[in-house]
C-alpha cells in the first residue's frame, strides 16, 4: 500500500480559554452559552465582521481535497436520522468536496450543490480518514471539528498540523480544545495578530 501524501490538517477556532463551543447547545444556539445569542458571532467575528483583514485564512479553509467533520458539527439531530437534516450551510456548502461525518448511525451519502457531497461513517476515525485520503487523491485532508472529533484525531497522532484561530474572548466552560488529549510537541510554523484574532499554525510531532 503507498503512502499517503497529503498532510491531515486541524483548522479550528477556539476563545483564548481554548473553548469551540460553550455548555448548553441547542438548534436555536449552536455555539450554546457563547457570551451572546449562541450563533459563533463572537468568536468567528474574525470572519464575519473583519474578512479582509483575514483574507488568506479564509480562503485556506475549504482547500483540502476532502473533509471530516463530527456529528455535532454537521447538526443538531441526534440519535436516529428522524428528519433530513443537510448541514447548518445551506443548499450549496463552502466544502466543494467529500465531506466525511462522523456518526453512530448509518445514512446513504447525501450530495450537495456545488461539488459537496456528505458521506456518514459509522465505525470510526480510522476508516474516516481512510476515505477522506482516497477521496482527496494526494491532496490534503482537514479535519473541521468540533473539538471533541479534533481532540480524537490528535489522541491517535493522526494530524499533522495544526491552525488555530485564537478570538480575544473566554467562554470558561464548554467544549475545550485539548481535552483528554496527551502531551504534544508543537512546532511554531507561523503566528499572525488581527484586530479580532490571532492566527497561528503548529506542526504536530509524532
């Protein structure tokens, strides 16, 4: 079997307390307890309030050639797919590639516009990542989030860099970057102050 090529990159946003998320999500406040109305405004102001200013952050984001995601990211159904929920993006996602959902529960893979289609991987990170590297052909591979999928792949040394996208805000509960994940060697590769974020990019040592 070959090598894989691509790299399996994390790129998150997280408060300077290391949260993605506060306590209490719901459908209606997918951030939870944020500081605000639970949309994410605060701590992804960076992209919304300020995007030129962070302009090649943003346009690194959806240029893997295939994504991972968990379910909590994906949406808020829980348990059995009892509705057809098709992501908090809307008809056409930003992805324009595979997208890989992590879940307990098995469901036919669902195309997008625009090149997006959502493929449900029910027996695990491996054989997520397995997919996604088939379906990027060399190229890389991000896992999105939330936290808690990023905090398993990191668990198992299977990301190879990490962008972080650090919002000048604490949440002091929630979900935390870095939980039950052992000690990291991180390599500083570059770090960039903006008036509501600070960029910065390691390289994760195995």
């Amino acid at each position: 079997m070959s090598t894989p090529t691509g790299r399996v990159i994390c790129d998150i946003t997280i408060s300077a307390d290391g949260y993605s998320a506060g306590l209490d999500q719901t459908e209606e406040r997918p951030f939870g307890d944020d500081g605000g109305d639970g949309s994410g405004a605060g701590l992804h102001a960076w992209m919304f309030d300020t995007p030129e200013e962070n302009r090649a952050e943003i346009d690194r984001l959806n240029t893997a050639g295939a994504f991972i995601m968990g379910r909590n990211m994906f949406g808020p159904v829980r348990g059995a797919w009892d509705r057809q929920w098709n992501g908090w993006w809307g008809g056409d996602p930003p992805f324009h590639a595979p997208v890989f959902v992590l879940t307990h529960h098995a469901r036919q893979p669902q195309p997008m516009d625009g090149g997006t289609t959502y493929h449900f991987v029910t027996d695990g990170i491996v054989s997520a990542l397995d997919m996604a590297r088939a379906a990027a052909a060399g190229g890389d591979v991000t896992v999105l989030g939330g936290a808690t999928t990023i905090n398993q792949f990191l668990a198992a040394g299977l990301i190879h860099e990490l962008r972080l996208h650090i919002a000048p805000l604490t949440l002091g509960a929630g979900t935390r970057l870095f939980e039950g994940v052992p000690p990291l060697k991180l390599e500083q590769l570059t770090s960039r102050a903006a008036s509501r974020v600070t960029h910065v990019t390691y390289r994760v040592s195995t």
